[in-house]
C-alpha cells in the first residue's frame, strides 16, 4: 500500500485535521483488537500467560529491530526515553575513571533528557540556544574532555535535523561515547543502526509510530553490551529470568540486561501492531509524503514558516508563527496543532490529505493581523 488516498485509511477514524504527530501519535486502525489480544490470553490463560507475553514482547522487540536494520538482541524495552537514558548513563558512569564524567547535550533538547543528566552524577554542559548545533564544528568545539555526547535528532522546538552520523564521528574522534534521543524522529527519519556511529538509541513509540504511550526502548551497539552493568536491575535483567536463585545473578549476556524487573505488555502490543502497520509504508514513503507536505505549507505561507526551508536539515515538524490563542482558534475550526517556543508545530502524517492541507493553510492566511 503506497498510494496517497489509501494512507488516511491506516488510521483510526476521527474528525478534523491532526497535525500533532510529534506529541501523540493518531493511532492505527487495529490497536484495540492488538491490545485485546494480549487481555484475552490474560482473561482465558492465566496460568501459562508469561510466554504469551513474552512472545508479544519479542515480537515488538523483532518488528522494532527490522524498522531500524539492527540485531534484535540489541533491543531493549523501556518505559520510556528516561528510563532508558537513565539506565545507560547509570552504567556508562562506572566505566568512566573520573569521579564526575562530563555529559555534553543541547539546550534545545527535550527537558527529560537535561533533567536525567543532571541528576547521574555527570558534569553537564550545554550547547547553548545562540549556537549552531546543526553543524559538527560547533561539537567538536564543546567536546574536549567529554565522557558522552546526547545528541538529539530532532529539536522539538524548532523543527531542525541534527546530522547525527556526523557529530557521532566528531564525539568518536574525541574519545567520548555517543547517545541519540530519536523520541522526535523514529517512523517520519529513516534509521539505520548498521551505518549509523552513535553507541546507544533511546526512542519512544508514542509519537511518530502511532503506538501509544509506555512503549519505549534502547538500542545499544554489540559492541557496548559488555561493558554496561546496569545498577537498576531486576528478574528480567538476568541471563535466566526463570531461574529464581537469590544469590545468582548474571547480567543477561544482550541488550536486555538494562530491562529491569517485572515488564510492561500491553503497551508494546499496540505498540509492535502499528509499527507492522507502517512498516508496510516504509519509512521512507512516510518521508516523502511528509516532506512533500511541508513543501506545500512553505510555499503557501513562506516566511511565516520559522523551520528550517532546507529539506536536509529540516524534520517532520512545520513551525508557522503563532501563539497559544492561534492553537484554540484553529482546534475551534477543527485543527489540531499545540504552541512551543517557537510557534505553533504542524506535523502531517500520512493521514494528513490535500484538503486537510488547504483548510490548514486558509485558517492560517485569515488570521487577525
């Protein structure tokens, strides 16, 4: 299924224009009966209900690993972005000879990730709002004794695209480790894990990948597995989480020993049905419907678009001016956009039509000067 007038129909039925793909997901056609399944071998089969959870997990875990060309035992589930975030810095931090690692991010990045960082122990820096971080110079400037390197791949606030293979190899060259935050492109950004210099993902699938909240992850490169021994453990960071001997554990010998204890099913239910859902698009014809999207709000308000014009560096996020009165005039006439710093954030989908598109356009060219 590639054709334009068959994506809308992926997509749960709803009223108006939805253009809030960057904050939640509208979620895909099938979800509850996916998320029903897993309540029905909890309703009919109790007793035996671990492996048919486990099995709705790994199939996650497989549908998650063949969207970004990696191993799926380089896959592990969290609950979300910190969780995982939190778990990396956490075992990264004794690896590190210095007392207090120095941690280097953005101040555009999401909050969460500021808010985890400064509370792991690291000395944080920031690339600061004035600077440009979408070129690698500016990091290579910043990273001089440099334990790790947050990158963000999209700017929520600002629509931008980092070039994340390239400040990957600069933080490479400089001896520090490197951590993508994917939460603002996973499912509109191609990834691919098998070309890509970064040492971890963390990512989400609430957005984008229309698969609710609860449903997170990390990836971590084979390379990096061995040297992580997570603090914030539990049964299913164990090699045999079946085993039940209180006075042996052994650290899962793949990705999965950053889990932790008793997991979350059914998020990843409705989580691994949407990506199997999208998947059938490709990531790349979600690209390319989003894209040409934003080429017609650019063209239709020109400067009023405050994101990046540039095609390479710009998101899936069109920022227009505007103000938090503008988001309750246009939900009034049955479009869906929020407010940030920067303006308001349009994000279409692939159920996003043409007419959604012109009725968008027309409420925003009417606004009271």
């Amino acid at each position: 299924m590639t054709e334009p007038d068959q994506f809308a129909k992926l997509f749960a039925d709803r009223e108006g224009t939805y253009l809030l793909s960057h904050s939640v997901g509208l979620a895909v056609h099938g979800t509850r009966e996916a998320v029903g399944g897993a309540l029905d071998i909890w309703e009919h089969d109790t007793a035996a209900v671990w492996p048919q959870w486990l099995g709705i997990i790994n199939g996650f875990r497989t549908s998650l690993a063949d969207l970004l060309g990696a191993d799926v035992s380089s896959i592990c589930p969290q609950s979300n972005v910190s969780s995982g975030l939190t778990k990396i810095l956490g075992a990264l931090r004794k690896t590190f000879d210095a007392q207090q690692p120095v941690v280097l991010l953005t101040e555009d990045a999401f909050p969460s990730v500021g808010y985890v960082c400064q509370h792991a122990g690291y000395d944080v820096r920031f690339i600061g709002v004035d600077e440009d971080a979408l070129d690698p110079a500016t990091w290579q400037r910043h990273l001089a004794h440099v334990d790790v390197a947050i990158v963000t791949q999209v700017h929520s606030n600002t629509g931008e695209l980092l070039p994340v293979d390239a400040i990957a190899e600069v933080a490479r060259a400089a001896g520090a480790l490197s951590i993508v935050d994917t939460a603002q492109s996973v499912g509109v950004i191609p990834i691919d894990v098998s070309t890509m210099r970064a040492d971890f993902l963390v990512g989400s699938c609430v957005k984008w990948l229309s698969g609710g909240p609860g449903a997170g992850w990390l990836w971590a490169h084979p390379n990096m597995v061995d040297r992580c021994e997570p603090d914030d453990v539990g049964w299913f960071s164990h090699d045999d989480p079946f085993e039940f001997d209180i006075h042996e554990f052994r650290y899962a010998g793949d990705a999965l020993r950053f889990w932790g204890g008793t997991p979350t099913v059914l998020p990843y239910a409705a989580a691994r049905h949407s990506i199997d859902v999208l998947a059938k698009v490709g990531v790349t014809a979600i690209r390319d419907h989003n894209q040409h999207q934003i080429d017609v709000l650019i063209a239709a308000l020109g400067h009023l678009v405050v994101s990046p014009h540039d095609p390479l560096v710009r998101s899936g996020t069109c920022i227009v001016t505007g103000t938090d009165n503008d988001v309750a005039r246009l939900a009034a006439g049955g479009i869906f956009v929020d407010a940030r710093r920067g303006g308001l954030r349009l994000s279409p989908h692939l159920h996003t039509t043409a007419d959604d598109l012109e009725h968008t356009i027309a409420e925003l060219r009417s606004r009271p000067a």
